[in-house]
C-alpha cells in the first residue's frame, strides 16, 4: 500500500507533471484536429471534469454529508456505492 506523499517539493512536482501531461494531452489533440469544433470539445471535457471533482470534494462534503471525508475518487465511488445499497 502507497503512503501519503509527505514531502512539499514531491506534492508540488506530483502538481506539476500532472500540469505537464494535461497541456501535452491536449496541445497533441489539437495538433491532430485543429478545429474550432475540437477546440470547444475539450474546453468543454476539461471543465465538466473540474466541475465534478467540486462536486465530489466539496458540495457532497459541505452539503450533503459532512461527517464523510473522500480520500480520492476510489474512496467517492466506494461511498456512493455503499450509500446506494444502504438505500440512502
């Protein structure tokens, strides 16, 4: 099992390759398609997906349940899926 990154220049360089791969992604996607319609696509994806990630860290945490806190995607899915089966 992974431990927690602990370090401030490892968090900050974990922010930054994340930054890295993101502009490499999408710079490489509009070189292949470079449109107008392309361009607004991933705009679009981009902030759908920021959008979610408030909603799964903070609206869920602040409005919905707040003795819940998410570690990570993994431990949102896992809440959700045990909150559906409980039936709440």
């Amino acid at each position: 099992m992974l431990r927690d990154l602990k370090s401030h220049r490892l968090i900050i360089a974990k922010g930054l390759l994340f930054l890295l791969a993101g502009l490499l992604a999408g710079g490489l996607l509009l070189l292949d398609h470079p449109d107008l319609r392309t361009t607004f696509l991933l705009g679009l994806c981009v902030w759908c997906f920021c959008r979610f990630y408030y909603f799964a860290f903070y609206v869920l945490q602040h409005y919905v349940d707040e003795k819940y806190r998410f570690a990570g995607l993994g431990a949102f899915i896992q809440y959700l899926w045990l909150r559906r089966k409980s039936g709440n």
